[in-house]
C-alpha cells in the first residue's frame, strides 16, 4: 500500500507533457510485453499488471490535471 501512495505521489508531481511521455512509453511496454506472452518468451507475467496499473496511474493523473476536469 506504501509504495502505490509513493507512485502516485511521483506521479503527480510531474507536469503534463512529462506524463504524455511516460503514458507512451508505458503503452510501448505493453504492447512488447503482450508480445512476448504471445509467443512464450514473457518470464516474468506479474510485470503486465504492474505496468496496466500504471498506465492507469498516469491516465487518473492527467484527468485530475485537465482544465474540463476542474468543475
């Protein structure tokens, strides 16, 4: 629990443009590592859910940090 509250606490602490890249490199991972379990070469398969989560991190952060979030 610690450590999610650390994530999001890092997350949020950056700006805009900083999380776009992060979402794209996180959605790169994604992809490669779906295919990786597609042909069998995924070692580690807990590392898919890290990186799901995360994505949503950044996604919540950046719905927060938009101007049509603030009503």
């Amino acid at each position: 629990m610690k450590a999610a509250q650390n994530d999001i606490k890092s997350v949020r602490n950056q700006d805009a443009d900083r999380l776009k890249e992060e979402l794209v490199s996180l959605k790169k991972e994604q992809f490669n590592l779906r295919f990786q379990q597609a042909t069998g070469q995924l070692e580690k398969s807990s590392r898919i859910r890290e990186v799901r989560r995360a994505i949503a991190r950044v996604q919540t952060v950046l719905r927060e940090k938009s101007p049509k979030a603030k009503v």
